[in-house]
C-alpha cells in the first residue's frame, strides 16, 4: 500500500505546498519580531475601546422581525442596528 503525502491547509482553505511549510520553518527559526506578531490581531476588531462582551437580549416576533427588516434594508447586521439604536437612544458614540 502506498502512503500519501499529508497535505496542510490553512483556516481559510489555502494548501500549504512543501515550500510554504519550509518558509514558515525558515522564518520561525530566524526568530519572531514581537512587534509584528502584536500587530497581526486575531479574531473579531474591537467595536469600542475594549473587547465587546455578549448581552442575550430577548425581543417579541414583531420586534425582531422589525431589527431585520431594516437590517436587510441597509445592508447591515441586525447587532449593528441594535447597537445603534442603543446608540441613539443612550446618546452614546
């Protein structure tokens, strides 16, 4: 039986070829610049001057039915139409 080479991809689907993998091997041991590394943020960026946190919020059919009609309307997300009706009605920026 014949063994198949593993092959490596990425979170965003890329396949990493020998030369791909032998570059990051190369780069890693040539040693890491912090700075660089610090400035490559992972995950979602930041809505406010720190990391967001979740609040479950519970809203009637007709509400929500509302927060996503006028989500789809200006092409946006239904959390970024409540936070700027939170926005709004806190006079918040």
């Amino acid at each position: 039986m014949v063994e198949r080479p593993k092959t490596f991809t990425t979170q965003t689907g890329k396949i990493l070829t020998d030369a791909d993998i032998d570059a990051m091997a190369d780069e890693a041991e040539r040693g890491n610049d912090v700075e660089v590394l610090k400035a490559r943020r992972r995950g979602r960026p930041m809505l406010g001057s720190a990391p967001s946190e979740v609040v479950p919020v519970r809203l009637d059919p007709e509400l929500r039915r509302a927060v996503e009609a006028r989500a789809e309307v200006d092409h946006t997300t239904s959390s970024e139409i409540i936070r700027e009706a939170l926005r709004r009605f806190l006079d918040v920026t």
